[in-house]
C-alpha cells in the first residue's frame, strides 16, 4: 500500500473478539490520514420476517457491539460514525455500504475459526474481499 492514503475507512464488526483490533487499526490509519472512520455491525433478518422487524434484543446487542467500537476510537482520540444495518445478509449490506459512503478502504477483523478441520472464513468475509470496490486490509487472530 506505499503511497496509499485512505481518506474514508469502514470497519464491519459483529461483536467478536478482533472488532476492537480493527477498530484501533482503522483508528491510527486515519489519524495519521485525518481519515474519517465508519464502523457498521448488520442485524440479519430472517426471510420469513418483513425487513424492519427486529427483536429488542437484537437491536440492544448490535447497539453495545458497535458503543464498544465508539469507545475503543475515544481511546485513541478518532471519531468515528457508527451504523447499525438491517438486511437478509451481512456481505452484500456491507458492500452496499461501502459503495454508498464511497469508501477507499475496509478493515475486517477475523476469528480463527476451523471447519472440518480446515480454517474457515465464514461466508461475510470472502464475500467482501470478492465484492468490495476498494482496497480491503484483512487480519485473523493467530491460531491457538
């Protein structure tokens, strides 16, 4: 990324343990651009619900992932936007999103996960870094 400067960065997070990694990364790439940042967490709805429908659970949860965010930027003295998203699947709003905000840059957190024995990205990830039209920064959490 020599000679890449981000001016706007969003950091998709849900609440698992490397958000507040993305968030502090997207933090210190912006201030040292005086880039803005916008952290979005998706509440997915399911098919047999009509969009909008959310259960206040849900809604509290993705409010708390995404106050948690906001306040490991205070931390680092950055503002950041943040927005909560209703969709049937998290990929396709989160590209939408960086489409409409004109994002020149996403910072995704990943869980180590494994899957019959294989590491596995889950479906949100690869379907950002397949789809997004800028540049993506991804990093996982070392293995156990």
């Amino acid at each position: 990324m020599q000679g890449f400067v981000p001016l706007r960065i969003i950091v998709p997070i849900n609440g698992c343990a490397t958000d507040d990694e993305a968030v502090r990364l997207a933090c210190r790439l912006a201030k040292r651009a005086r880039a803005k940042v916008n952290v979005v967490t998706v509440l997915e709805i399911k098919r047999s619900l009509a969009l909008g429908t959310v259960q206040e659970p849900d809604t509290q949860r993705a409010e708390a992932v995404l106050d948690r965010a906001e306040k490991v930027a205070r931390e680092l003295d950055v503002t950041v936007e943040a927005e909560l998203l209703q969709a049937r699947e998290a990929g396709p709003a989160i590209v939408d999103e960086i489409a409409e905000w004109k994002a020149d840059l996403v910072v995704i957190g990943l869980q180590y996960r494994e899957r019959f024995d294989e590491f596995y990205m889950g479906k949100t990830a690869p379907y950002i870094l397949r789809e997004a039209p800028c540049r993506a920064l991804l990093f996982r959490e070392p293995r156990e």
